[in-house]
C-alpha cells in the first residue's frame, strides 16, 4: 500500500527531503530514496511499504534478543522490505535490499497485526527482520493499537532514525534491542554506508525515554575486534546508559559480501565479555556460541543462576515479583 510520508519537506524543482532516517535523502521527482522505500511523485513523497510484510512468525523473545523484558514470552514479529544500512555482514540482504516490487509482500493491517498476535498469545509485538524505521508510518499506527489491547511493544534497530522519527515511535516503544554495530566511525562508513554518532546519540535518547533497551555487537575479526574498540564500546555504554543495560557479544559467521572472514574465534568473546564484567557491567551475554554459558543470567552481587536457558528455551526464574535476587535481594533490571 502506498500512502504519504510523515517527516518530509518539499524542496524547489519537485524534489523531496526525507527526514524519516540520518540519510535525509534529497529525492528527485520519479526517484526514491536510499532505503527504496520512499518516492517521490510530483513533489510528494510515499511509503511504498505501509503494510507489506516479508516475513512474519512468533518467536521466543530471546531470539530478538532481549533478555530482560518479558522472558520466556512469545512475540510477534513482522519485517517488511528495505533498509538505511548497506550492511556487508548482512544476515537479511535478501529483503534488505529488496523493494515491494521485487519480492512477494503479504498485506496486514495493523488491525490484522494486533489481532494475530492476540490470537498466538503473544505479550508483545516486534517490527524486525529488517529495519523498522523504514515503515514507521506503519508500526507507529500498530505501536498505538498494540498499547490500547494490553501488547507491549518492540523494535529490533540499528538506531539510525532520525531523532524527529524516534520523538513519533518513542512514546509507543516499550523495548529495543539495538545493533551497535561497531565503535569506529571508519567502520561504520566502510562497512555499513553510515555514521556512528547518530546511532550512540539514539541510544541515549532511548534510555532517556524510558524505553528498556539491550545493545548487541556483532565481532567481526579483523573489523571490529580489537582490544581498543571492545573497550570503547563498554566504557560508552558504561557512562552514557547504565551498567545495568544488558550486552549481548555475538559470533560473527562468514555471510553476504563477507564470505572469507572467518568466524569470530571462541576466545575473542570470552575476553570481551570479561572486559565488560571487569568494567562493572551487570548484564554481559555471549550468542551465536553454545557451550560456553554465555546466555545464562547471574546475579551480578552474589553470583545466584536467576535464569537458566538452554537455546530458548528457560529453566525456573528466581527473580521475585519486585525485581529482586531471591537470593540476596540486589534489584535486577528486569521486565517479568
């Protein structure tokens, strides 16, 4: 379905500014944009995606990842197509890349949305698969129907919305798990097309909003793994979020236009999550790496096993109903 874009202007000569994402792409009439999602047609600009939806499923909120909100639930989640990113670890290139003209879309309301997820029994709603922002238009009206029938709500990011966007969707964003995808901006412009500022200015904004938020990083050898970076990364979170946000390290496996990089080596994590423990982070996972009990949550005062998962699934929770330690009590950041 196509309908007209929030957050444009309207420029001399029939151009377009969009002011969905960072890019701020300037359209020329009969063009679109960056994320292929947005066109201009005589000097107004269109969501080419309301609705179209690329990939559906219930999952286990864990495979978001998000740990600490609503564990052991499922959700509901939907992608569409396009992204802002040129990512070239890209795990979803395929629809990513892709416009509602090139691949098969199946239509669902935001009313259909809300009732489907109502009818799988599922918590929580999440816009994922691809980047969210790029149909804002979309899961802004889900979001406020989501919150009018008892769903939370979710969005699976790689924070590159412009703060104007996050200002719509904030208010009806209950959780995001956002992809910090490195610490440099050299990496960011060489690996993913973008800046990384925009993306640590979103996070703070974020947890500023009051919305909960987990942070992953994909080590890629070679990119974004050296001591230095790792130590950056933690010390950002560590004084701009909170050390009680959660940090989930994942395995990097070859992938996309980076197929002869090798896989992220087992060690590289385990001395990761050390230096985010070391800094004083409470909440430090490893993904992508069974075996290595990288995925359990402890008790960062006395070390109790509060949540035991074997894949997704979860072992007895012994967090009280006030957030606490069944064991010594220390308040843990933790939506049940």
């Amino acid at each position: 379905m196509k309908i007209e874009t929030l957050l444009y202007d309207k420029l001399d000569g029939n151009k377009t500014q969009c002011n969905i994402c960072q890019r701020k792409c300037v359209i020329l009439d009969g063009n679109r944009g960056f994320c292929l999602t947005r066109e201009n047609n005589n000097g107004n600009l269109y969501n080419l995606n309301y609705g179209s939806v690329s990939s559906s499923g219930v999952d286990p909120i864990e495979k978001k990842p998000l740990f600490h909100f609503l564990p052991g639930s499922k959700v509901y989640s939907l992608g569409t197509v396009g992204c802002n990113l040129a990512c070239k670890q890209c795990q979803n290139w395929r629809i990513a890349r892709a416009t509602v003209d090139s691949i098969y879309t199946q239509e669902i309301s935001p009313e259909t949305s809300i009732k489907l997820a109502q009818e799988y029994r599922c918590k929580s709603i999440a816009w994922t698969y691809n980047e969210p922002t790029m149909w804002l238009e979309y899961t802004l009206d889900s979001a406020k129907l989501a919150h009018k029938n008892d769903l939370k709500t979710i969005y699976v990011t790689n924070g590159y919305m412009t703060q104007e966007s996050l200002e719509l969707i904030g208010p009806y964003m209950d959780a995001a798990n956002v992809d910090l995808k490195g610490m440099s901006d050299k990496f960011y412009r060489e690996i993913c097309n973008a800046r990384l500022g925009p993306v640590l200015e979103n996070i703070i904004l974020m947890k500023e909003m009051g919305i909960h938020i987990e942070i992953t990083n994909l080590i890629i050898p070679g990119y974004n793994d050296s001591e230095e970076e790792l130590k950056v990364l933690v010390k950002f979170i560590v004084e701009e979020v909170g050390v009680e946000v959660p940090l989930h390290f994942t395995r990097f496996f070859p992938n996309y236009k980076m197929e002869d990089v090798n896989p992220t080596p087992i060690a590289t994590l385990i001395n990761a999550r050390k230096m985010a423990r070391d800094e004083g982070m409470r909440n430090v996972y490893v993904g992508n790496a069974p075996g290595l009990d990288g995925e359990n949550t402890y008790c960062y005062n006395c070390g109790q096993l509060l949540i035991e998962r074997n894949g997704y699934g979860l072992g007895p929770i012994k967090i009280d109903e006030n957030k606490k330690c069944s064991e010594c009590g220390a308040k843990i950041n933790i939506k049940i």
